[in-house]
C-alpha cells in the first residue's frame, strides 16, 4: 500500500501497532473473563454432581420402599382373592344345586302346562266347531230374515196400494207427516224465555218411530211421561232429503194427465218447514227459491219438471199448460200476475164466486200460458216477489198469507174418438195439424172474443171436432198457524195472525163437516176454503203435507197439526171423478 503523499511512513505504521495493541489488550481480558466463567461453571458443575449423587441415592431409597409396599400389597391381594375364589366355588355350588331343582320343576310345569294347552287346543276346535255352526245357522237366518224383510216389503207396498185404491174408493185425504230437524234458531227463538225454561224446551219430543208413524213424547212437570201415536199413510223423519219426499208425491202428478185433479197442501204451524217443503231453500236477499242445487228443489219445482216430463212423452200438441199464482192475505185473494199499463207485475185484488155448476172460479184472474218448467218457474218467482212477509220471534222470513199456484193442463181430444184413450198418438197428430193455426189463439184469448176471428169453414169444422178437457194441480203452500204469546207479533203483524188462524179454523170446520156429511158445508167462512172448494170437497186428489217441529217448545202447535191431519186422513168424499166433460166442444 502507498502511502499518500505528504505522510511520514513510521507514524503510520507507528499508529497502526498502537491499534493493534489495543486490539490485543482487549482480547486478553475477554480471555481472563472467560476463564472466570469458565472456573465458575466448573465450581457449579460439582456442585450439582453432588446433589446428582444425593438424588440418586434418595431414588434408589424410594425405589425399594416402593418394592417392599408393592410385595405386601400384592400378598394382601392374593389373600383376598384366595377368599373370593373360596366364596365363589361356594356359590357355584349352591347355583348348580339350585338350577338341577329349577330344570326338575320346569320339567314338571312344562308337562302341565302342555297337558293344559293340549286340553285349551281341543276345547279351541270345539268352540270353532260350535262357531261354525253357529255361523251356518246365523248365515241361515240372516237368508230368512232378508227373505222375511223381502216378503215384508213386497206386502208392505201391496198393503200399500191396496190402501191408496181403499183412498181413492173412500175419496179419502191422503196425509203425509215430515218432522223437521231441530234448527239454529230453535235455540234463538226464546229470547224472552228463561235460560232454564230454554234448555228444558230445546228438546226433541217428536220422532218418526217407522214410515207410517208418528211418536210424541208429552211430559208435564209432576205428572209422568206418556207417548202418543200417530198413523199416517207416509212419515218423513228429520234425516229424509226432498227426493225421498217427492217420490212418493210423484204418482200423484200421473193421475193428473189421466184426468183427475191433484192438490198438493202443506199444512203446519210457523217454522215447520212447508215453504222449504214445498219450494225449497230460499234466499234472504230476494225471498224466491233458487234452482241450482236441484237436491233441495221442493215439491213446487219438482212437480212442474214431472208434469212437462210427461207431457213430453205425450203427442206434441195436444196440451197446453197454464199457469196462475194467487195469495190469500187476511181473509183477501191477490192475483200475483196481473201487470199494470207497463207490463209491470203487481198484485190485483180479486174475488171468488162460486158458478152454476156449483164450482170456484176467480173472474179475470191471469192465468199465463207457458211451455216448459223454466217458464213456470220463472212465473212463480215473479209471484213470490210480491208475497207478504213478516218477521217474528219465530221465524224471520215468516209468510203472513196463503200461497196458491194453480197448474192448469188443457187436453185436446177429438169429438168422435171422446171417452177413449187419449195417447191415440195418430189421431192426435192429425188433429194438431189441422187446428194448430186457430186452436193454441183461441186459448189465449179471452171468452168475449168474436166469432169472427176463425178464419175458413174447414178450420171451423176441425174446431167442432174438437173436445177440450182441463185438469188443474194445485200447490198450496199454507201460512203457518201461531201462537201470539211465542211469536210476539203485535199492530199489523197481529192482525195477519188473526186473519191465518180463521182461515185455517174454516179449513178444519169444512174438513169436520165433510167427515160429519152434513148438508151444508161452510166453505164460504174464509175465502181460503171457498178458493180451494173443488179440492177440499172431493173434486180433487187431495194430499195434506204436515209439517211439525220436534221441538218441545212447539209441542202444543205439533199436537194441534197432528191432530188436524188425523181428522183429515178420516174423511170420506167419496171417490174423485175424473173430466171427461168437454169445456170447449163448438166454436161459434
């Protein structure tokens, strides 16, 4: 290395061994510290290797206390088990004695009970044996009883007709009786009843016993029960749906194309159900019955779907079908088709006379012609619009009159086949060709229409062959006889109660002097028994329709029904003639 310039060259190297000096100096004394340490690691290395040898010492002390404690605990354990191993072949012993005892009883309990379930086996085929026999003979009997229930039936329905014909040779009324179900407002109706007195009223007391019999349950506080019976020719129970009602209604409407007149009554006291009987449901908003549930269709809708039914069958043209709905509203017949100046329809006070053949007619009463059953209904909703109602404390909707709609079917038949049978398909047919023209019109129009409105000499010589007969089915749908105390009816409400109550008093008085044969019948008492005189006095097919609560709370208004029905059922009128009289027989 060259030195830099200007320097002396023994100073720097002077410089240099003074540092390198220092460097020794400082080397030196770490060495003397380290070997400081050093002497003092070693100062502390014998002293733990002497502590090491105590410990080790102290060890192999512990370790043979720790030999001899094991040795002693194991000799102790042995000893114990030695004991245990004694106490065991003990037990054993004892267990082996106790099973031989225990295989020797199960050995003597297994030929028991084998004998026992041997003897059960045999006692088991036995029984199966005497149940199969018993099963032969069961089958047997139940073949009997439905052979017995088979022939019951077949004489029940002979008994059956041979009654209906008795009826219909007597000219009896025949009476049918439908119980209601007990309803919701049995239990609302009573407000101003007790709480006690309600529960003790809310109870069915009316029951069909079997399809010709009323039961009724009369009780009266401190005296005891006594069960009366009531025959009628058909008993509904509350469970029976409008169809089993109307099935035996509809034999009925055939003797009506036969010839004969047919009057279908409902008869009860208020909330019994004879506007559901003979109409069905009806809505709350309009009052009018509702067509589409066909299974709760009353007596009214069902009848005119039968009756178009068969006229159906029948040749075209030779019936025609009017139809007329009337109410008697306190002792007073409203006409419920008759329209005003705008066709609007509106109830018309009429009147009912009685003409010189000794028959009830209502002068200029609307009687509308139509052709099929939707027309009819549509007709008598029009009519129930305007039929009076009022609520009371029994029934909301209660009617406050008497409802009459009258089905007339005229029937054209020829002048020289009269008196034969009238489903002469031919001549029918041959006849409404010839006076379908003029005939259907000269219906419709009234009877002060002029003679001059046929129109050729050969349609005159048709109509003079011609032979019309009228049969009417009438459906009457009764206000229901009350008690003023339970329906809490006053002012106009009153009134109407005491206007219902009359008539159907009238009604029982002319049933009563029928039954009697007394020589003068009261039907002019209330216009309702003078409106339906042909029908009541034996120019009819009559059918009563009792409707009842089984509830006792109307057990007195039940008693008063049932009794008006047996009292019905009892009169005699004589057999019922059928038409065979021309009403229309030349045309002038």
């Amino acid at each position: 290395m060259r030195p830099r310039s200007g320097l002396d060259p023994g100073s720097v190297w002077a410089q240099r061994l003074r540092q390198l000096e220092q460097r020794l100096r400082a080397k030196e004394e770490r060495i003397v510290v380290l070997e400081t340490e050093n002497a003092a690691l070693h100062l502390k290395l014998a002293e733990y290797q002497g502590l090491a040898g105590r410990s080790t010492n102290e060890v192999l002390q512990l370790y043979s206390a720790h030999s001899q404690q094991q040795k002693l605990q194991r000799s102790s354990v042995v000893i114990q088990l030695y004991g245990a191993i004694k106490r065991l072949k003990c037990d054993l012993k004892t267990l082996h004695s106790f099973a031989l005892e225990l295989s020797k009883d199960f050995q003597r309990q297994s030929k028991t009970y084998l004998y026992q379930v041997l003897t059960a086996v045999q006692g088991i085929q036995l029984q199966n044996e005497a149940v199969q026999m018993f099963q032969i003979k069961a089958f047997d009997l139940e073949q009997s009883l439905q052979e017995l229930t088979e022939r019951y039936e077949k004489e029940k329905q002979k008994r059956r007709a041979l009654h209906n014909s008795l009826v219909e040779l007597r000219g009896n009324i025949r009476v049918h009786c439908r119980i209601r179900p007990l309803l919701p407002f049995d239990n609302a109706a009573g407000d101003l009843v007790s709480q006690d007195r309600q529960r003790r009223f809310s109870e069915e007391v009316a029951y069909a016993a079997d399809d010709e019999t009323v039961l009724v349950k009369c009780s009266r506080p401190g005296h005891a029960s006594v069960n009366k019976t009531f025959q009628f020719e058909r008993v509904y129970s509350a469970s029976e749906s409008q169809d089993a009602v109307f099935a035996d209604v509809a034999p009925l409407l055939t003797s009506l194309l036969d010839g004969y007149n047919v009057c279908i009554m409902a008869y009860g006291q208020t909330g019994s159900g004879k506007t559901y009987t003979m109409l069905g449901p009806q809505s709350e908003e309009n009052l009018v019955f509702a067509l589409e549930d066909e299974s709760e269709l009353g007596i009214i809708p069902r009848a005119t779907q039968e009756v178009f039914r068969l006229i159906s069958e029948k040749p075209p043209g030779s019936y025609w079908v009017e139809v007329s709905v009337v109410e008697v509203y306190n002792n007073e017949i409203f006409d419920l088709l008759a329209k005003d100046s705008c066709g609007k329809v509106f109830g018309v006070k009429r009147d009912v006379v009685t003409t010189r053949e000794g028959k009830s007619d209502v002068p200029l009463l609307t009687r509308e012609t139509v052709e099929n059953a939707s027309e009819f209904l549509h007709l008598v909703n029009k009519g129930l619009q305007l039929r009076v109602r009022h609520p009371t404390l029994v029934h909301a909707h209660s009617s406050r009159s008497h409802l009459v709609v009258t089905l007339t079917i005229a029937t054209v038949v020829s002048g020289d086949s009269f008196g034969t049978s009238w489903e002469d398909e031919q001549t029918s047919q041959r006849l409404y060709k010839e006076v379908s023209c003029t005939f259907p019109q000269k219906m419709r129009e009234s009877k002060s229409t002029s003679s001059s409105r046929a129109s050729s000499p050969a349609q005159l010589e048709a109509t003079e062959k011609m032979k019309q007969i009228k049969t009417r089915l009438q459906l009457v749908d009764l206000a229901g006889s009350e008690c003023v105390g339970m329906s809490g009816v006053t002012g106009a409400a009153l009134r109407e109660t005491s206007f219902i109550n009359r008539s159907l008093s009238a009604l029982a008085d002319v049933l009563g002097a029928i039954a009697e044969q007394r020589s003068h019948v009261p039907y002019r008492n209330s216009k309702l028994t003078h409106l339906l005189q042909d029908s009541v006095g034996g120019d009819a097919k009559l059918l009563v329709m009792l409707c009842i609560s089984p509830d006792q709370r109307y057990l007195t208004e039940s008693m008063q029904s049932l009794g008006f029905g047996t009292r019905a059922r009892q009169v005699q009128r004589g057999q019922v003639k059928k038409k065979n009289f021309p009403v229309l027989s030349k045309a002038k």
